[in-house]
C-alpha cells in the first residue's frame, strides 16, 4: 500500500507574527483547514496516511477529526527540525512506495496525480516559473537535483523546490538507514529533505517540474492570501 508522511510538528516563526499562536497547516482554506485538504485527498487515493505532530498538535487532531490517520509525535519540536519529525516515523519508511511532504504546502489535486505516475525510484516536485521570487531553491539539469539551497546558497538556481517527494523500490530502505544514521550523528537540527540531498553524489536524485500547476507553502501571510484568491477564482 502506498504510505504519506506529513510533516506538522513545527512553529512556524515566520508567520507567527501574523496568525499568533495558530499552527499554519490547521488554517482555514475556505470551510476547511489546509491539513485537512490534503489528507483527504491522500485517503481518496487509498492512500495510508501519517501526519507527524508537536507545536498546537490538539489543533491538528482537531483538524482531522473523524479521518482516518495515523499520528507519530516529535515531543522535542522547539529544539529540533523535521529531520528528527521524520525519525519519529521511520517505522513507516518501509513498503513499495512513500510520499513525503510538509503539511504547511497546499497542492491541488492534479499535482499529486503527476507524483502518482510517477515510476522514478526518488522524485522531488519543483517549479521552474517561480526562481525569482522562490524561497528554496533547486538547480536542475538533465532532470536531476544538482545543487540546492535558499537564494545564493543555491548555485545557478533554475526553480523553486516545492516542498513534496516521493521514494520507491530499494530507495525507501536506503533512506531509512539514512535516517538513522544522520540521527545516530546528532543531525536533528536537519530538515527531512537533507537525507535526499546528502546521496546526490552517489546516486540520481531526480525533479519533477510542475510549472504551471497552482501549489503554495505557507510561510508568509502572503502566502495564505494566495491560497484563498486562487480558492476564490477556482470556484
């Protein structure tokens, strides 16, 4: 069966200024929080579903109420960052196929079918029409991730990662030891992404270009307008 982890346990500081004490992932999106849009979408598709909790968790639980999850904690989310999330749920890297995502990011139905068809053994969406106002950034060339990082961090950045991948095959056990070693090594102040980002040199990890598709991370309170104006268009 196909599994999803969604990382939810952190703060938020960017935003807080904004929303106060809130969790960005249980804001409303128009009669629904965002969480809740995309873990519905997830059990639509039959998909096992796992959200990793901390900061505001009775929010969440609030959130999805009467949906079908299952709920890991990182207990240490002041002090950590989703790296040690995921640890919280390496149990669950296991199995054919994992969908990895941040629950501050929402995406339409379309963007997770093109994850879905998807037959790469590791695939990382981005969006090549937003590099000039993007936050983390990605240099793609020849499909594959090559360099990454927020503004110069990133050399030659050509898109904007999207915050959303997906691990097939042998890949999933490999990352899992990945994990765990990088925990074993005191890196929870990694994000989840950097287990991907370390293999680079040894091995393809490939990006997916979304351009096109309407998808936004929740990191500014711009970034929520956003959302409700498309919502607004959209229906």
């Amino acid at each position: 069966m196909e599994k999803a982890i969604l990382m939810a346990a952190g703060r938020g500081t960017r935003i807080s200024r904004s929303i106060g004490e809130h969790s960005k992932c249980a804001l409303d999106i128009g009669g629904m929080s965002l969480i809740r849009h995309t873990v519905s979408m997830l059990l639509r598709r039959g998909i096992e579903t796992h959200v990793v909790v901390g900061y505001n968790k009775n929010a969440i639980y609030k959130a999805l109420e009467g949906l079908q999850v299952r709920y890991h904690e990182n207990a240490f989310y002041s002090v950590t960052n989703s790296l040690a999330s995921l640890w919280w749920a390496k149990e669950e890297l296991s199995g054919d196929s994992v969908i990895l995502g941040n629950a501050d990011v929402f995406w339409e139905d379309d963007v997770l079918d093109v994850l879905l068809c998807e037959t790469r053994d590791c695939v990382m969406l981005c969006d090549s029409s937003r590099v000039d106002e993007g936050d983390y950034l990605f240099s793609v060339s020849g499909g594959k991730v090559t360099s990454y990082g927020k503004g110069k961090d990133c050399r030659n950045p050509n898109c904007e990662y999207v915050g959303l991948a997906r691990i097939q095959g042998s890949f999933v056990q490999r990352c899992r030891e990945k994990l765990e070693k990088m925990i074993e090594c005191q890196r929870h102040g990694a994000w989840w992404e950097e287990m991907l980002y370390e293999m680079i040199p040894e091995r393809p990890i490939w990006a997916y270009d979304i351009a096109g598709k309407f998808w936004a991370e929740i990191d500014f309170y711009e970034d929520y307008m956003r959302i409700l104006d498309y919502l607004l268009v959209a229906t």
